[in-house]
C-alpha cells in the first residue's frame, strides 16, 4: 500500500504504477507503458481488473456498508454540505 514492491507477482511494480495512475486521473503514460511491455490483451485485462474492483467499492458503498474512518473524515464537508448524513438509514 506504499507503492513501494511488486505485489510478488511479475512486472507487479508496472501494473501498481499503471492503477495507482489510473486513480490519479493521468494514465496515458503508464497505459502505453503496459501495452509496450506486456501486450494489448494484458492492458484490458489490467483495467479490466481495476475497473471491477472500483465498482465493487462504489456498490459496496451505495448499499450502506459503513463508511470507513478515513472517508468519513475526508467526507464530512460535503456530506454535511449536502445534507447527506440526515438521510433516512434502514
């Protein structure tokens, strides 16, 4: 989680720069940079990957799951902003 290693799987170091990249909002680079090393099919299954773990984390947090600390203090101005917390929980 440092982003320091290489997850203990090959070209691991590649693939954690390209989604640390790709969360940042700025992966062109690190994209082709898996595409020349690693080949077409190897990019779409890398943000493949990244895609279905970040959707799981938006379902998971759209059902309730609650709110870890470190989002919850990141959040708590917008949500109070937009009056998040004074919806109705079940």
């Amino acid at each position: 989680m440092d982003g320091n290693g290489n997850g203990g799987v090959a070209d691991g170091e590649l693939l954690l720069r390209f989604a640390d990249a790709v969360h940042a909002g700025d992966f062109a680079s690190e994209r082709e940079a898996v595409r020349q090393q690693l080949g077409e099919a190897a990019l779409v299954d890398t943000a493949a990957t990244i895609a279905i773990f970040t959707a799981v984390v938006k379902i998971a947090d759209a059902t309730g799951i609650p709110l870890e600390d470190a989002k919850a203090e990141t959040s708590a101005k917008f949500r109070r902003t937009l009056g998040i917390d004074t919806f109705t929980r079940t």
